[in-house]
C-alpha cells in the first residue's frame, strides 16, 4: 500500500534518525540520509525533524545535514545534563552549545542516558533553556524506565509535574507515554503547553487494545496530537499506513492537524 495515495494533507514527521555511516546501533536497520530523502519523496513527507542523540549522534551532524536540505529537514539539537556533576555546569554546558544557535527543538532522551527527568541537573537543563529569549521546545522521549532505574514518581506524574514546573516551555512527549497514552492524555489535558506525539506507540501497539485509545485521541484530542514515525525503527511508509488505518473515520481538518498542522504551528514555521 502507498499511504500517499489516499493522504493529500501536507506531513510533516516529527521525530526521524539519522546517522553519519548510516548504521542504527547494533541493528539491521538503515539510518541513512539516503534512506530519509526516498522514503520521504516514496510517501508525500514534506518535512521532517531530524534529532541528534546525545553522546551518540553529534549536534553539529544533524545541523549540516539539515543546512544541505533546509527546505525539507528541521534540526533538533540533543543534551545529556547526566554528563555534568552540578546543575550550574549543565547550565553553563548548555549556554555555551545551544543559545543562539539555529536548531529548532531540543531532544531529550532519559532512558539512554540513564537519568531521571526529575532530577537536579534536567531540572536544571529546563531552568535553564526556560530563561531565554527564545527557549527551545523540548523533545522529551517518554520511555523513562531502565534496568537499575529509581524514578522519583511514576511516568504520567513525571511528565505532568514537568509540564506544570514549566509552563513556558513547550514539550512534545515523544511516544505519547507507550501503553500509558490515555492516561497521560487525560493527565496533560489541561497543559496547553504539552503535545503528545504518536512515534513508534502508533507502529508498536497496531493490533493490541491500544488501537482503540489512538482513534479515541484522534477524535478528541487531535488540537494535541503530532504525527511522527522514529525512523529508522519505524520506516515512514509503516507510519503512514498505520496513521490510514486508524483514522479512516477523521474528518479532514482533524486529520490535517495531527499530519502537520500543530506541528508547524509550534515551531512557528507556517
């Protein structure tokens, strides 16, 4: 199936990977800037959001990448402010390799680099990026739990204790939480500072009793929702197809907001 065949609304992914030697981890997957641009011309992807992961895929990569083809990708930088020992040095750290420079969003990745969002030095990192002039949006994967891992508070009372420590930060709770999604939904409901985009938990849980929260967001909750695949462990043909298959019912402006539409309107680029 072509997605783009049925899907005339512009698509804009949120959350792609890519990688110098195009080689994803210890995996089979492709990660390439080749593999990107096909299956974005393959399935009418107009933009996409290319993130950098810290200590893995370098900030200034993802920044010349995205220069050679400005039209089509939009950089967003990474930080890990488990790397420093006191939260003034994540916030000098940060100053000096993020303000003023052209990336669009900042990721964050807690499982990865093993850290509760919770703790001193992200909270911190927030403090810190909430105090510019023009504080970055905040990419924040929702996946916190790691062997060894000592959350302060469960997952959905992080993320909304986040979201309301900062309400002049926006957040885009990458993966909308997993299998948590309608609880989160229900719990950020009232941050107008918090979207929930729908990468790798759309692919993940096609089939499981999950589908049915997804087209209940998609009806409900689509002012909130952002389109993403998390390529290159979802390819952006799987995301589509699986978007079409759980919106078949939308109507078409709601549809175009979760494709698109509050995307670029948080990034302002529309």
């Amino acid at each position: 199936m072509n997605s783009r065949d049925s899907l005339s609304e512009m698509v804009f992914d949120s959350l792609t990977h890519v990688t110098p030697d195009g080689r994803w981890f210890s995996t089979h997957y492709d990660a390439s800037e080749r593999r990107l641009l096909k299956e974005m011309d393959e399935h009418g992807i107009s933009k996409a959001v290319v993130v950098a992961l810290a200590e893995y895929i370098d900030n200034d990569f993802v920044l010349g990448l995205c220069e050679r083809y400005a039209d089509r990708l939009v950089p967003g930088a990474s930080f890990n402010p488990a790397r420093f020992s006191t939260p003034n040095e994540v916030k000098r750290a940060a100053r000096a390799s993020l303000e003023n420079r052209p990336f669009a969003v900042l990721k964050l990745h807690p499982r990865l680099n093993r850290y509760d969002p919770l703790g001193p030095c992200c909270l911190a990192l927030l403090e810190e990026v909430a105090s510019w002039d023009r504080p970055l949006p905040i990419w924040l994967c929702t996946f916190l739990h790691y062997q060894g891992a000592n959350l302060r508070k469960p997952l959905v009372d992080t993320l909304h204790d986040l979201a309301g420590r900062f309400p002049s930060l926006k957040f885009v709770f990458l993966h909308a939480g997993g299998a948590n999604i309608l609880p989160l939904a229900q719990a950020i409901r009232d941050c107008g500072n918090v979207f929930l985009d729908l990468s790798f938990t759309l692919h993940r849980y096609m089939g499981s009793s999950l589908e049915l929260d997804i087209k209940h967001l998609l009806k409900s909750f689509e002012k909130r929702l952002i389109f993403g695949s998390d390529f290159p462990e979802v390819s952006l043909g799987e995301a589509m197809d699986d978007f079409k298959a759980l919106s078949m019912d939308l109507d078409k402006s709601s549809r175009s907001l979760v494709l698109g539409g509050n995307l670029t309107k948080l990034l302002g680029l529309g």
